[in-house]
C-alpha cells in the first residue's frame, strides 16, 4: 500500500502543512495540490462539497505527492467508509466528545477486527495498491476534533482511545464551547488560548498528533513551535477572496487618484 506520507513525517517529527478545499471542484484541488502542501482536506462539514465532487477531487489530488484528507460532517459511519473507500488517506472527525464517540469514529475507520469497517474500497485500491486491505487500518490517518465543552472534561479518555492518531483543534467552535467569540488565531492569554495549550499539553502526555486550524501563516509557525505537529492555513475560498479583494482594491484605488488628478 502506498505509504501516508503525512502519518511518517509526523512520526519523524517533522511539520505538516496542510491546505484546506472548500469549493466544489477538481480544477481548483488541482491548482491547489500544485502549491506546495503536504496535505489538502476536503471540507465536507462546512464546504459546500458533496460525495461526488470529493471524489473528483480526490482523483485530482492524486495527480501530485499530496496527501488526501477529508474532514466528514458529523461522526457517522457510513459517511465515513465512504469517503475511505473513494482513496481519502485520513478522516477529520468533528465533535468528538467523550471515549464512546472516538471508539465509534476509530471502528468506523477499522476493518475487522479491530473495527466495522466493511470492505469495499473501490478507488482505495487503485490510489493505495492492491494490499489495500491488509495495511489500511495502519496507515490511514484518524484524527478527532476537539471543540465542545464535554470533551474538554474528557481530553485523556478521547485521546488514550485505542486507534486514535491524533487530534484537531477548531478554535471557532471551541470558542463557542467556553463562551468566546468564534475566531481563529485567537491571542495570548485568552480563555481559548489558555484551552488550545491545555489540549496540546494532553496529545502530547498521550503521545498522539495535534493540529490546529489557523488563520495566518506567522500564528500557524507559532503553533509549530508550541509543537503541533499539523497546522492548516486558511482555505482556497478565503485565498481567492483575498487575492481578488486585493487586487480590486488597490485598482480602484488608482483609478481613484487618477479621477482626483483631473480637478
């Protein structure tokens, strides 16, 4: 089976920067998957992708050495196989809240018999090789998402379950879970800040991967050196409003000094 290259680096220490798609479409994963990240997730929770463009995408990803990750909706574990068996090598799992919730995620993950997993791969077998079945368990990435109250109570049961690779923070949600304002990049010294050290200090007591979502590139270099060991960048729809925004405004900015030349 082909290797995770994500899962190594991580084991070897080194950072992960991962990308994150949200538009529907094969083309704009592809110019994506040509700008340098090890990883690219495919948001089917807050994207508006479905199964059928996350497929495309996929196929698209695989053009280049970039790792496919998916992030699903909900905990569910059909939507899980699913998108396991379309040749995604890790699956992002939102809100997951105590031991019975990661046991539930990791299963769905798993094949038989450590899990329920039911075989099937389809396109895993053509992206991952023809030993699919036999490494698959080992090497696709699971990781849960710490973002609500209860898990916050919960951090060593979630994170001491059997088959869990790592965790992912969402600052927004987790935010929203102690009573802040959803945001990312959130400052030193604030309640949500205070909670991101706290469940980075516990994946490293459980010797597990964390990552993190990020707004910018110098608060995702702070959180490396905090140790995380995956950190994500803002997303292709966020970069193609900036870009445009950018670009507009300081047009419309010449074309404003211009006007106040004539008079």
């Amino acid at each position: 089976m082909k290797q995770n290259k994500v899962k190594k680096m991580m084991q070897e220490g080194k950072p992960v920067v991962n990308g994150w798609l949200q538009i529907p479409s094969s083309f704009s994963a592809e110019v994506m998957s040509h700008q340098g990240w090890d990883s690219l997730t495919i948001d089917m929770q807050h994207g508006v992708i479905d199964y059928p463009n996350a497929l495309q995408m996929l196929q698209a990803i695989s053009t280049t050495d970039v790792t496919p990750l998916a992030r699903v909706n909900w905990n569910e574990p059909g939507q899980i196989m699913k998108i396991l068996d379309a040749g995604c090598y890790g699956v992002i799992c939102p809100m997951v809240s105590n031991k019975t919730e990661a046991e539930k995620f990791v299963q769905a993950c798993m094949y038989p018999p450590k899990g329920y997993r039911s075989f099937g791969p389809i396109r895993g077998l053509i992206y991952g090789g023809g030993d699919y079945g036999e490494q698959a368990n080992e090497e696709i990435l699971k990781i849960a998402m710490i973002e609500t109250k209860e898990a916050l109570n919960k951090l060593d049961e979630i994170m001491s379950t059997a088959g869990i690779d790592g965790i992912y923070i969402g600052p927004a949600d987790l935010s929203l879970a102690i009573g802040e304002q959803p945001a990312f990049d959130k400052p030193e010294g604030s309640p949500t800040y205070k909670e991101i050290l706290n469940i980075l200090e516990h994946a490293k007591k459980n010797k597990i991967f964390a990552g993190i979502h990020n707004a910018t590139p110098e608060y995702a270099k702070k959180m490396l050196d905090l140790g995380f060991n995956l950190v994500t960048i803002g997303s292709d729809q966020r970069y193609m409003s900036a870009g445009a925004k950018e670009a507009v405004s300081k047009l419309k900015t010449i074309k404003s000094k211009e006007q106040s030349k004539a008079y």
